[in-house]
C-alpha cells in the first residue's frame, strides 16, 4: 500500500510502498479516506510526543476518517463497512477515567495513533476497535477529518469551561485548524464569539465568512475587546501559548472568568496573579484533548450544520510536505488533508 512514514524523528518523510496490516485481536482494519494535517501531527513527526527510536520507522496521521474493512478476533464483523474516525489517545478502556468517560487522562495510556502505532498517511490502518469512533455516512469524509481533533477539543473546551448563552468568549489564533471550529462550536453553545488573529487573509475570512468580529493580535498590548463588552470576557481560549497572549487573557477576564490554555510548550510560561484571581473569581484550566463522547458530539454538530468544518488545502500523499511547510510558516487556513480518494 501507498504511505508516508518517520524513518527517525524530526526528519524529512519517506514515501513508497509499506507493508497491508491486517487486524488483530480486538482490532479492526480500515481503509483511509483521508487524513486531517494540523499542527499535532509536525509534533509527532518531531518526536515531541515520544521520540522512542524503537517505534520507527511510523506511519504519521491521527485525524484519519476510513470505512472499516476487516474484523479481528473479538469485534463484530458487523462493523464492516462502518465509516469512522480514529480516536487519538490508547486509552485501556477499563481504569477509573475511563471508565468516567475521561480517556484523555486514561491511567494506562498506551500512547498514541500516528506516533506509537502507524496513522493515517497511510492508504490501510489498522487500530483497537475502541479507537475507531463511528461517523454517519452523510458527513463527507475530507469534511470529517476535523471532527475527531479540530472540532472535538473546541467541544472539550466549552464543556470543560462551562461555556453557555450570555457568555462573551475570545480565542486566540481564531483562524487556526482549532481556533476557527473553537470559535463556531462556542457560538453553537450561545456564546457570543471575538476572534484574534495576526494573518490579514485569515482577518477576511473570519470577518466575512463565519461573520465573526475580529481583532488585530499582532500587539497584544494594543488588543482592545469590544466596547460594549466592557474590556472584559467571560471565556478567553488561548490557542497561541506565547507569553504575551497568556498575560492578556488573564487580564482580560471577567468577575468569575475562565483563562483556558491548550498549548504545551517547553519553556513558555507567564506570571499569575493570585490577587487577581481571587477578587474576580477568576480560574485558569488546562484543557486536554476530548473524550470519545466529545468526539461524537463534534459529529452531531457537523451533522445538524451547527459547525462547519473548514479545510482549505486538499492534497495528495506526494504534496503533503508542501502543507507541512505552510503550517510551519502559520499560512494554513483551517485544516489541511491528505486525501486517499
């Protein structure tokens, strides 16, 4: 089969012709579609999410949509033929966190798909059946490679910080693979939505396409949210994770705000003030991925029209770099996708 692969962490990808899987025990075998290209997966690529040289060589790509194609031992053959999304996280499906719907915190993680078992860069994979989370067959499969990450976190983020109608949410990096779906799944749960970013192209389209009011993030000191939300908001989602943009959304929240930050960045960090937090009520949440409930729920969305997933770059498997690059570079709007079709 026609795949990409990590012959040594944070080099250049192979291309040509990588083994069939077949499925295994409790596994399933799916033939790609397509495959989300965001940032996570130059992490993984760079070995920032395991640079086990043991693992290698790896077939990248954790926001693969596929039909399943082959059953192993243990799953019902009926699944045949089922669209689905992959799950991220090797979740063990049997701790106390998972067992309370909180795989991300998984007590046993196994790792992940596209860096601790091959991805979707690939034209078959093979998973745990729990990783493969169905899709409906309406949802167009390019469109569904965010659901799983793109659209999932940002369902992740509202829950987790209580997102609803009334609330007035900024997010920061509005017009990234996360940001722009961060900023359509709040407005789904009734919050009314700023966007900040730097790219001027990305400006126009949040600005005349999801109709988004956006600010100028190029100067967080000069960043001013809208008048008539009084310098002040509820939610502030921080997509960035640079020094400047934590202490301006600290700043920015309002009495009994949520600051939550998704960037893992060594050696990033800002200065709290705990005099701050405790007059306003304010709290700062890491958030961390989403459930496979979550996952679902990203789907209905999708499904309902209530967020529309945006991918601005289709390629084939020999333009991925291409992709790769312009990510590097911040110049990709939305998501872009390996497509197998």
């Amino acid at each position: 089969m026609r795949a990409r692969w990590i012959e040594r962490w944070d080099g250049p990808l192979e291309r040509g012709e990588r083994p069939e899987p077949r499925a295994g025990a409790r596994e399933v075998k799916i033939a790609v579609e397509a495959c989300g290209i965001g940032l996570t997966v130059l992490n993984c690529i760079r070995g920032d999410l395991g640079d086990d040289p043991d693992d290698l060589p790896r077939v990248p790509g954790h926001e693969l949509v596929g039909r399943i194609v082959e059953t192993g031992i243990g799953v019902d053959s009926d699944r045949v033929g089922e669209r689905v999304a992959g799950y991220f996280y090797l979740f063990c499906g049997g701790c106390e966190r998972c067992l309370a719907g909180d795989e991300s915190l998984c007590l046993d993680l196994r790792g992940f798909i596209g860096v601790d078992v091959d991805g979707g860069y690939a034209e078959r994979v093979s998973l745990p059946a729990g990783n493969a989370v169905p899709l409906r067959d309406e949802i167009d499969p390019v469109a569904a490679t965010a659901i799983p990450d793109a659209i999932a976190t940002p369902v992740h983020v509202a829950r987790r910080a209580s997102v609803g109608p009334g609330d007035r949410v900024a997010v920061i990096a509005a017009g990234g693979g996360v940001g722009i779906h961060m900023s359509q799944v709040a407005r789904a749960y009734g919050a009314t939505v700023v966007g900040l970013e730097i790219d001027g192209a990305k400006h126009a389209y949040l600005r005349d396409e999801l109709g988004l009011d956006v600010i100028d993030s190029s100067d967080f000191a000069r960043a001013e949210l809208p008048r008539s939300w009084r310098g002040e908001a509820d939610v502030v989602v921080d997509l960035l994770g640079s020094e400047s943009s934590l202490e301006w959304a600290q700043a920015a929240l309002a009495p009994r705000g949520r600051m939550v930050v998704l960037t893992t960045f060594r050696g990033v960090g800002f200065r709290a003030s705990p005099r701050t937090l405790v007059f306003k009520q304010g709290s700062i949440l890491g958030s961390r991925y989403a459930s496979r409930h979550e996952v679902l729920e990203a789907a209905r969305l999708v499904h309902a029209g209530a967020v529309r997933p945006i991918v601005s770059e289709q390629v084939g498997p020999d333009d991925v770099d291409g992709v790769h690059d312009a990510l590097r570079r911040g110049e990709v709007l939305g998501r872009g996708v390996l497509s197998w079709g």
